[in-house]
C-alpha cells in the first residue's frame, strides 16, 4: 500500500518591498520638514501683516490668469461669434493656471 506523498505547506513570502523611489521621497520629505522646522526655531512665527500679505498675492495669483483668460475668451467670441465658448473654456483654463501657481507658490512658502 503506497501512501501519497506528504505536501509542506507554501513558505510565506515576504511582502515585496517598496521601489527604491518612495524611499527617496519620504527622505525629501523628512530632510523638508526638518529644514522648516529649524528655520521656524531660528526665525519665530511670522507676523500677522506677512501672512495677510501673503494671502492678498496668492489672491492675485489666481485671480489675473482667471481675468486673462476671460478677456482672452471674449476677445474670441466675438471674433468668431462664438457665444460663450472661448469665455467660459479659457475661464476654466486661467483658473486652473492659477491654481497652480498658487499652490507652487505655497508649496514653496
């Protein structure tokens, strides 16, 4: 009488590791927030007028691509008798230009 053969049961494997850039990135990460930290320690909290200021100009960036690109838009609108095509396309189209200045900007800061 032969008996089957006795199986072992799978070895587990380890989880697969991250890619060595996710590595990278959290030293970015790590090394930035360090940085700030310090330069917080060593400067103090900014004032209140810096932080207005800072506002108003991202304000500014969101708002001029925006307002181009409605002048731009209507400009085009009448040139091909368009209705609101151009206006509300590049409307969208400056706000998200602006957007992303503004979070560069910030990103940044």
């Amino acid at each position: 009488m032969t008996h089957p053969p006795i199986t072992q049961p799978p070895v587990p494997q380890p989880p697969p590791t991250q890619p060595p850039g996710n590595h990278d990135r959290l030293g970015e990460a790590v090394r930035t927030r360090r940085e700030r930290r310090a330069r917080w320690q060593r400067e103090g909290e900014r004032s209140l007028g810096r932080n207005l200021a800072m506002i108003g100009a991202l304000g500014w960036t969101v708002v001029v691509p925006t307002l181009g690109g409605v002048f731009a838009g209507r400009w085009l609108d009448r040139h091909f008798a368009s209705g609101i095509f151009w206006t509300l396309g590049l409307l969208v189209a400056g706000l998200a230009v602006g957007c992303m200045f503004a979070w560069r900007r910030m990103h940044d800061e």
